[in-house]
C-alpha cells in the first residue's frame, strides 16, 4: 500500500489526506489546481432562483445557501486558428463538473477551455483545419 501511495505522489502531483477524522479517510487533492481566476476572464453571476417564484417566496425549502460563485467565461468556439496556446494553470469551475485550463495564446491573448483529459500544465495546443490529431486540439466538424 505504501509503494502504491508513492506511485501515485510521484507521477501525479496528488495529495492523500493521513486519515484523522472519517470525512478525511478517502481524500485527495490535485495540487496542481489552483482556484485564483483572472479578473478579466470572469464576470458575477446574478442567482436568483434558491428555490423562490416569481413573487421572491421560497416554494422548494430544500433548495438555496451554498458559496458565492463567480462565473468563468470558457472560450467553447476555440476560434484562434492556427495560433499555438500553452497551458499555463488548471483551475477549478464552481460552475461545472469539469477542470478548466488557462491558455496563454502566441498573440497574447488569454483564454480558458474545458480541461481536456489527459493534458497537463505546459502541453501546447493549437486549433484549426490542418492541426494534427491530439488531445487538446480541436478540429472543425467540416475537416473530419
């Protein structure tokens, strides 16, 4: 178990917790995500529903609370064609169930994608008709 332990710690940068209470038997975290968004990449999201009608009265009491969440603009066309992008962090969507990647474009410009499984801080990703077949590239529907 314990060279299963540092197998893990050693390919992947994964922290297990020493168990002390039982909510920390089975847990783990990715220490290479980081939960600091870029100011200009996110923008406040106006919640309004917690379980209230129209006249602002609570009609599923078991609905509402949780954290503040701001919303991250994902960049779903990934229109930067044939401009390399580096991954620079993979952070945490409070709004999703999935990671997402900071992209650093050749341009300068700074966008974020859904994190595409597999690819790690560092890889470089392109997009457009004539890119090869990778993980993390994105292909028009037309050029398959």
């Amino acid at each position: 178990r314990k060279e299963l332990k540092s197998k893990i710690l050693n390919s992947m940068a994964i922290h297990l917790y020493k168990t002390s209470t039982p909510s920390t038997r089975n847990g783990a975290v990715d220490s290479q995500v980081k939960s600091n968004p870029r100011k200009n990449l996110i923008h406040g999201q106006h919640r309004c529903g917690k379980g209230r009608n129209a006249r602002g009265i609570i009609t599923a009491g078991h609905r509402g609370g949780g954290h503040k969440r701001l919303y991250r603009k994902i960049d779903f066309r990934r229109n930067e064609k044939d401009i390399y992008g580096r991954i620079v962090t993979i952070e945490y969507d409070p709004n999703r169930n999935a990671y997402i990647c900071l992209i650093h474009y050749g341009d300068g410009e700074k966008r974020y994608i859904l994190h595409p499984r597999g690819a790690i801080i560092g890889d470089t990703i392109v997009s457009g008709t004539e890119v090869p077949i990778k993980m993390g590239n994105a292909l028009p529907l037309s050029a398959v």
